[in-house]
C-alpha cells in the first residue's frame, strides 16, 4: 500500500530555510503503530498525520510526532499543514483569507490561510488554550553552565526567567547578545538532570531591522538537538511578553528570527490580545514553501 505525503518549508518564504514538515493528508490506512516509526524515518522536527475531523464543524483532525513522541500541540506543524491541505486542494479555500478549525491534542485550533495571487502562502494560528505561566524554575547560575556561558550573559533581571505554555511548557530565557546566542553549547546531561525538555533562549539583539527577538529552542529530550521554527513556543513567548507589557487593552505585535545559526533562517509573527490587562489570546503566523511529495510504502 502506497500512502502520498508530502514535504514543505515552514516559517519562511525560501525553499530550504525555515522548519521541514512532512505532511500525510490522509493518514486513515496508517496503522496508529506505525506513526511514531514513520516520523522517526523521516527525522524531521515534526511530521503531522491529517484524518477526517471527529467534529462535522471543523475541517481536519491532526496528529503531530517528533521523532521523540507525539505532541497535543505544535505551531510549525500546524501552519505547515493548512498551507500543504490548501495548496493541495484538500480543503477549500475561499476569497483571499479562509478560516479553518483543525482537531489537534489541545483541542480545537483556529487557522487563518492568506493567498497571494490566489496560492496560499501565509497562515497565523491562534492557540487553543491561554497562556500557563509557572515561576519555580532553574537557577541563572545553573543555566548559564548548561549553555556553557558565564553569569553575566544571563539577562534574568531584564527578562525574569518563566516557564510558559499553550499547550505544554517552555523554559524562557534572556541572553546577553547574538554573540551570546551564537556561543550557546547545550550541556545535555545537565538538561535532563533539570528536566528541562523544552527551552527557548533569546536576545534583543536582531539582525532585521524591523524584529524586535533572535531565538533558539533546543529540545534534545524530545529528540530535537535544536529547532529552526517553533510556532507554539514562540505562542507561549507571546503570553510572557504580554504578560510584563503595560498595555491593559488592544493588540501587541513582535516579529521574531530564529533558525539563523542553524542554516535555517525562519521569520514568525506573534501577536496578543490584552483586555482589562489580561491575556485573552495569543498568534502566531508565518508563510511556507512547498518542497517535496511522494508515497511511503507500507
């Protein structure tokens, strides 16, 4: 049995840059056992498996491996997965902007597909659950061993160090400057001794005039030494930059880079709702490029 997938570039406008996804669109004759070791073939950061929505109401039901495990909820996938459907004709898109529900762990997930000269090329999420904040984290001391910096590169005072999620936690953490970014070597031993499996580190130091962050995310636990793109943390960094802005009621905007010290330049646009000075709901959103298609046999 032949099943067709197909691969794209997500996070970026370029073929090879940004985060790689492999996309089943009709996942339904995948034996459940076999996903985890398709995912782990592929090797990508994420691999989605799309089904029939359990809901008549929504469009798809998704389902998203690393190579690692299953996750309930990831930003690339799900991006990379609306504009691989749409482009594809596996759902239907109409005017300009369309609007569609995909089943994911976390529960329903509101995305947006843009076209441009009637392909879509541009897609923005909007979590399904608010941010989660918990402050019992590492210390600065502990984590700038583990990135192998000193002390002084650790910018906690400016930016407190959180865990934040949508889905699931990311450890947030300020650094000094690119050189600072750049420099990082990831003590694993020491991350898995914290637990840590997810942390995202960043400056405000960027090299696009118009971003405000330059981010990496390492995740060796879950089988991912680094990603180029991470749509639900840079969700989760929405909330915690929200959280510490005095705006109390309207939208805020960042424009994040990440991926560039892999290679892999990705651009992804995050934003936040605020009313009454809370939280009501945090994007993300950025394009993707079609790369590859072709059929696994199983």
């Amino acid at each position: 049995m032949k099943i067709q997938y197909y691969t794209c570039d997500v996070f970026t406008d370029k073929q090879f840059s940004g985060n790689q996804l492999a996309v089943f669109p009709d996942a339904t004759n995948i034996p459940d056992h076999l996903l985890q070791q398709i995912a782990k073939e592929f090797n990508l950061s994420e691999t989605s498996f799309v089904y029939p929505p359990v809901d008549s109401k929504h469009t798809k039901r998704v389902r998203i491996f690393t190579p690692g495990g299953e996750l309930p909820f990831a930003g690339h996938p799900t991006i990379g997965t609306a504009i691989t459907l749409g482009t594809i004709g596996a759902i239907t898109l109409q005017g300009n902007e369309t609007t569609i529900i995909l089943e994911e762990g976390v529960g329903p997930v509101p995305v947006k597909i843009r076209l441009t000269d009637g392909k879509p090329t541009f897609a923005q999420l909007a979590a399904a659950k608010l941010p989660e904040f918990n402050d019992s984290v590492p210390s600065a001391d502990i984590l700038a061993k583990m990135f192998t910096l000193s002390r002084e590169e650790i910018m906690d005072k400016q930016f407190p160090l959180q865990f934040v999620g949508v889905g699931f936690p990311f450890l947030f953490v300020a650094v000094k400057n690119r050189k600072s970014l750049e420099r990082i070597s990831v003590n694993v031993q020491t991350m898995e001794e914290l637990r840590l499996k997810e942390v995202f580190v960043f400056t405000t130091e960027t090299e696009k005039t118009d971003f405000q962050f330059r981010a990496r995310m390492f995740a060796p636990l879950l089988g991912i030494p680094e990603d180029p793109a991470t749509g639900s943390a840079c969700a989760a960094f929405a909330g915690y930059l929200a959280a510490k802005d005095p705006l109390r009621d309207g939208t805020l905007k960042w424009n994040i880079e990440q991926g560039f010290e892999m290679g892999r330049p990705s651009l992804l646009y995050i934003e936040a709702d605020k009313k009454a000075g809370n939280i009501t709901g945090v994007r993300v959103g950025g394009n993707a490029v079609m790369m590859m298609e072709g059929f696994l046999e199983i």
